[in-house]
C-alpha cells in the first residue's frame, strides 16, 4: 500500500510551507465553527472546507511552477509579518544601551549610545550634521 501511494504521488507537488498553512486554518476555522452558532457557523464551515479542497488541490496538482510560485508568494508574505516583529524586538534590546534617531533629511536610522550628553550626530549616508541629547 505504501509503495502504491509512493507511485501515485511521483510527479505530483505534495505538501509544503503554504499546504500546512491551510492545514492550520482548516483546524482553527472548523474549532471558530464548533463555538459560533448560525450564519457564522456555516462561514468558518465553509472556509474550512474550501481551504481542505486548496490544499489537497495543490498537493495532488503536477502543475510543479504553479504551485512552487503560490508557496514563495506565501512565503515572502510571512517573512514580511514575521521581519516586522523581529525588527521591533532588535530595536527594544537595542534601546537599553543605544539611541536611535532618525536622520532628518534622509530618514537613515542612526544608533548612538546612551549617556554622552549632548552630541553632534553625523549622518553616515547624506553626511547632515545635527544635535541630539544621548
């Protein structure tokens, strides 16, 4: 039996990155449903149903650029959402020991450390000098 789906999904995408997405949204749409009473019900129902039928779609499709687009398009989505909170996570440790301003002809972020008093800030991209308290 094995070796018959082996054979079976030669030549097929099978499961990825954005598969497993759905997968999550299948589980969390059908769990919205179960505590949700009415209309609302039979939308998260739906949305799980249609997301199954992607998904299996995609993992039994032989279209492989298609699918391989879809998944990179999802994942340069993710990293966009997920880069935006390791940015602010970055800039939080580095506020302990570091200001950082913001150029104000170029909009080029500067890290300066704390405690120095009052400084002259150069701009290491468009070289504008102005005073800022560290």
């Amino acid at each position: 039996m094995k070796e018959r789906f082996r054979r079976f999904m030669q030549g097929r995408y099978g499961a990825d990155d954005l598969s497993r997405a759905l997968m999550v949204v299948v589980i969390i749409a059908f769990v919205a449903g179960m505590f949700t009473d009415g209309m609302l019900s039979i939308i998260f129902s739906a949305v799980g149903w249609a997301s199954i039928l992607f998904a299996y779609i995609r993992m039994f499709s032989k279209n492989y650029t298609a699918c391989w687009a879809q998944n990179q398009k999802y994942l340069s989505a993710k990293n966009r959402f997920l880069g935006f909170f390791k940015k602010q996570k970055h800039y939080a440790a580095q506020r302990k020991t570091h200001h950082i301003y913001t150029c104000p002809s170029c909009g080029q972020k500067i890290r300066v450390p704390k405690g120095k008093g009052k400084i002259e800030v150069r701009c290491p991209k468009c070289s504008t000098t102005f005073i800022k308290r560290s």
